[in-house]
C-alpha cells in the first residue's frame, strides 16, 4: 500500500485510483462513506416522557382508503412502473459500473498505477460476464427468498383482517421463518463475498469469465474450507475496523467525507490495505492463485505497450 500510494506521492495517480475504487464499490455495497445513516430521533424524542404515541389500526386504515379514493388508479398504475422501471434501470447501471470497477482497480493496484481508460476497455468481456453473473445471481436469490415472502404474507394476512395478533404457534413459525430467512442470508451473503474476492481476481489472473471462475471459488471453500472460513472471519472483524475509522474521519471531516467519491479518496489507504490484504490471502493457495504476477500487457499495433505498469514490475 506504501509502495502503490506513496512512493512516490502522485496527486492524480491517487484520484484515479480512487476512481476506480470507488467503482469497484457499487458490486459491494460502497466504499468508503458511500452509506447513508438515520440518526434523526425527533419524531421520538418529542412526545412527552419518551414515550411513541399509540397505533390506531382502524384510523390508519380509514385514512388510507379516503387517500387511495381520492386518486385515481390509472395514475397509480403509471408512477408504479415508473418507479419500478426507473430502480431496476438504476440497479442495472450500478451493477454495470461496479463489474468494470473491480477490474479497474484490481489493475491499478497489480500495476502500480492510476489508469482509467486502458482497463476500462481491456477488461470489457470479462466486465460484461460478471456484469450478467450478478444479474443471474440476483434472480436466483430472489427466487430463493420469493417462497419465505409468500408464506410470510398468506400468514400475516387473516391476522390483519382478524385484527389480532399471533398466538403461540403462530409466533413460532414467524420464529421458523426468521431461521430460515437468516440461514439462507448468510449462506448466499458467504458465496457471493468468496466469488468477488477470490473469483474476481481469478478472472483478472487468468483471463477467464464469470462462470469458470465462479466455480473455481466455490473449489476453494471445498479444498481450503477452514482458510476460507478463517478468512471470511478476518473481512467481517476488517469491516468492522473500517466502519469504526469512517465514522470517526466524517466526524473529524465534518460529514465532507460522506459525500459520494470524497469518502473513497479519503479512505483509500485503507482500501488499498485491504485489497493487498485479500491477493495476498489468494495467493497462498497456491502459484495459480498468485495475482500479484499477472503478465504484463501485450504491445500495442506500433509496437509499444498498451498499458505498461509504473514502478512495480511483475515480479515484485
């Protein structure tokens, strides 16, 4: 990290980096202060002795009628799909940029430099292939929770038009259900976290596409399952540390470091540290895994390189 940031300092090298870090987080749920926190407890605070003010479930329900009432559907209908339209346009963006965000910076970290151009175009088919991976990962999921909503709702339902809460049997399977739905979490949160931060840099080293490098990964956790365990362990003991550091530089930065980009380029040692951190764990499966040897890219049509590395050469 020293070596890739400040050795020497380069102002722009550092923004470009942070370019693509900030990139490679939208496949991950953003990085450095790219998250937004409520700490608004007015509407709490402010009724008498602390105390939340009491839910009338037949006011909520005429109040809720007399609106609907008083619009009409065919208006509904429409700002309902364009709402819908308009978030899976945005998930489809993200999802874009964050594919071609990973190769980004896994590039100018393995290279020592601040490219942008260069890895955004050679890294396009395999970008593209994990751009489609995570659509099909998405679908499955949801496939995989759709049934846990379904059951959730066909039992909420003759509880809300009974107006009553659930007995004993019935707060044990929403207790069930809480299980399954916390089970199923982890497990896909576990194989999609080993797939990015082994199957990515797969990709990256070897030049392959989503889906052999998807399974190559879930190798690892069959070969290696105790490393890979102890190392989910370390990320999650990682982020924490991290969390904590965002927090205390955004109080410091007075929330400037909560603004998107800023908070990537405030943090990026840290996310440097942490991605130097994951190849190097990578790399002690073996050679095969080893990213930090990636062969220099091939000469351009006049015979010069297309994207030769500044300061560290392959082998270092």
């Amino acid at each position: 990290m020293t070596i890739i940031l400040f050795r020497p300092f380069d102002f722009g090298k550092w923004c470009a980096i942070g370019l693509s870090a900030f990139l490679a987080g939208f496949l991950q749920g953003g990085n450095g202060f790219n998250s937004s926190f409520n700490t608004n407890n007015n509407s709490f605070n402010k009724y008498s002795g602390g105390q939340a003010p009491n839910f009338d479930l037949h006011q909520f329900n005429s109040n809720f009628n007399h609106a609907i009432s008083g619009m009409q559907i065919g208006l509904i209908v429409l700002i309902s799909l364009v709402v819908i339209i308009f978030v899976f346009a945005l998930i489809l963006l993200i999802y874009w940029l964050g594919a071609r965000g990973q190769f980004m910076f896994l590039d100018n970290i393995v290279r020592n430099r601040g490219a942008i151009s260069w890895p955004w175009q050679y890294y396009k088919r395999q970008a593209n292939s994990l751009f489609g991976f995570y659509l099909l990962f998405l679908v499955i999921s949801f496939a995989l929770f759709l049934p846990i909503l379904i059951v959730a709702i066909a039992m909420c339902v003759p509880l809300y038009l009974q107006h009553r809460w659930p007995g004993g049997g019935g707060i044990a399977g929403f207790v069930v259900l809480g299980l399954v739905y916390l089970v199923l979490v982890v497990v896909v949160s576990f194989i999609l976290f080993i797939f990015r931060e082994f199957g990515i840099p797969i990709m990256f080293r070897r030049g392959l596409l989503a889906r052999p490098a998807f399974l190559e990964s879930m190798n690892l956790i069959r070969q290696h399952t105790g490393s890979v365990v102890v190392f989910f362990l370390l990320r999650i003991a990682i982020f924490i540390g991290v969390a904590i550091l965002s927090l205390i530089v955004c109080c410091v930065t007075c929330c400037i470091g909560a603004l998107p980009y800023i908070g990537t380029v405030i943090l990026l040692p840290v996310l440097v540290y942490v991605k130097c951190f994951t190849l190097d764990c990578l790399a002690q499966f073996g050679p095969q895994y080893d990213v930090w040897i990636v062969d220099v890219p091939p000469p351009g049509p006049e015979g010069s390189p297309t994207g030769a590395p500044a300061g560290l050469t392959p082998t270092q």
